[in-house]
C-alpha cells in the first residue's frame, strides 16, 4: 500500500481549481492549493508536495518565476513541475522548458490525459531517483550529493535523525507501518524546517532510517532538540494500545523498548568529529 501522493495545485481560477480538487480527490490524490506564487513557495516548503501543477498566469508573479525560484532551492529543486498553459503559448511553453518544467499541459484539459501527465511524471522521477515516492523528500542520491556538499560549508550543519528500536517495531507492525513511522517523520522535519530560514535547509533520507537535515549552524542544535522532542511525544500513535501502555514489544519473548528518535548534530566543517547526541527527554 502507498501512501497518498500530495499534489499541489497552483491555480488563481476558482472553478478550475474547484474541478481539478474534486477529479484528483477521486482519483487518490491529496491536494493542495495555493491561489498565488507566494502562498506556492510557502506551501511548498511545509508541505513538499510530490508534484507541482503550475499556472502560467498568476496574480502577484507568474508561474515560470515560481519555478524558477523552487529549483534554486535545494529543498525543492527535485520537485517535478507540470506547467499549465493555454494552447496558443508557445513561447511560454520553451520558456518553461529551459527552468525545467517536467511537462505541460494545455488548458482546457481533458482530466484522463491529465491523470495519465501526472503518473507518468511522477513515474519517471522515481525511476530517476529524483524523488522518494514514499515521503516526498527528494531521491537518496540527490541527498547524499547535497549533505556532501553542505559537509564543505562551515555555516551548515548536518544533523543526522535515526528512529532506535525500529527492528522490533518492524518484526511486529511490518514494512508499510515502518515506512508510515519514516513518512511521518519526514513530514514533520519538513514543516519544521519551513517555518525557518530556507534558503538553504535541506531534509533528505540518505538511506532508509537515516534521515538527513543540513541547517544553518547557528540554530541545528536547537532544531534538532525540537525534531527529537517533537516526534518522540506522538510516537506512542504508532503502537497498538496494549504495547503503548506497557511501554515496550514483545517478540518472541523478548522485550523491546518503544522507537525514540535520537538526533545527532554535526557543526560546521571540522565539527564532523565532534558530532553531539540529542536522544530524547
Ligand atoms: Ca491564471
């Protein structure tokens, strides 16, 4: 089982809007809106959608300068772009391609072919590692890159985030549970990280339970103390209630205790040797 795919519609018509929410509802799609470039960029980096359908027109900047200003974040940079545009606009259509559009699709649109525009696409930047489908957050690849490049920059920190304890939980919950703890996870960092200064912050899992956020060093302690605390008060939500409230699983015999997230800083370039723990409570 998947867990549903976040779509962000970036739409000032109203009727439009209102038809393409009802159609993707059907469809399995959780969606987001934004009537403007503004409110786009913040939704974007709360949220982090898996895929984007831009408006080329829209009130306060146009769809293209939105684009534009996603893929030069590395948060956002990986998320695929479906541009939305009338069918005479052939200039905007190159223009879109050169800040890296995914696909276009032309207004007024038959919602079948839109359907299939936004599997294919999501497809592709899967099969491309671009994305992890189960989270949102950009592929493994792109986020080892971009923590690599961070480790150079001795205004950013690494801040490493695993979930201890996770085996036994597996053996008893199974795999999709596992990835809806990972998925969570994910979720939270990123509306975390949206409320902060975002030019630069970066949320990526770089192998499965081994989530990695590059921030300012200036405040990772201090986000990264929040992440901890924050996941491990609602960490109880994934346990059936017998386990809950003895406070520990069973298996085999064997006891083990609840998950805890456990978050580890790194500051800075030399700092890689002097990295801290923040384990929870
Ligand atoms: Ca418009």
């Amino acid at each position: 089982m998947d867990s549903p795919r976040r779509i962000l519609l970036v739409e000032d018509e109203p009727d439009i809007a209102e038809m393409l929410r009802f159609f993707l509802e059907q469809n399995g799609y959780v969606l987001l809106h934004a009537e403007n470039g503004q409110e786009a960029l913040r939704l974007t980096h709360e949220k982090m959608p898996h895929l984007i359908l831009m408006d080329g027109i829209l009130p306060d900047m146009d769809g293209f300068e939105v684009c534009q200003h996603l893929r030069a974040m590395p948060a956002t940079a990986h998320i695929p772009i479906i541009f939305l545009t009338r069918r005479s606009g052939h200039d905007n259509v190159l223009a879109a391609l050169e800040l890296g559009a995914d696909d276009f699709i032309a207004k007024p649109f038959d919602p079948e072919e839109m359907l299939l525009r936004i599997q294919n696409t999501l497809r592709r930047a899967e099969k491309s590692a671009r994305i992890d489908l189960q989270t949102g957050l950009p592929g493994a690849q792109i986020a080892r890159d971009y923590v690599a490049q961070a480790r150079q920059d001795s205004s950013l920190a690494i801040i490493e985030i695993q979930i201890a304890h996770n085996v036994p939980y597996r053996q008893r919950y199974g795999k999709v549970a596992m990835n809806n703890v990972y998925g969570r996870l994910g979720q939270l960092v990123v509306s975390m990280l949206g409320q902060s200064d975002i030019a630069r912050t970066f949320a990526g899992y770089v192998s499965e339970n081994h989530l990695a956020v590059v921030y300012p060093v200036a405040g990772a302690e201090n986000f990264a103390r929040q992440v901890a605390v924050s996941f491990n008060k609602i960490i109880g939500k994934f346990y059936q209630d017998t386990d809950r409230e003895r406070g520990y699983v069973e298996i085999g015999g064997e006891r083990s205790p609840l998950m805890q997230v456990i978050c580890r800083v790194y500051l800075g370039r030399s700092g890689a040797a002097a990295g801290r723990s923040r384990g929870p409570r």
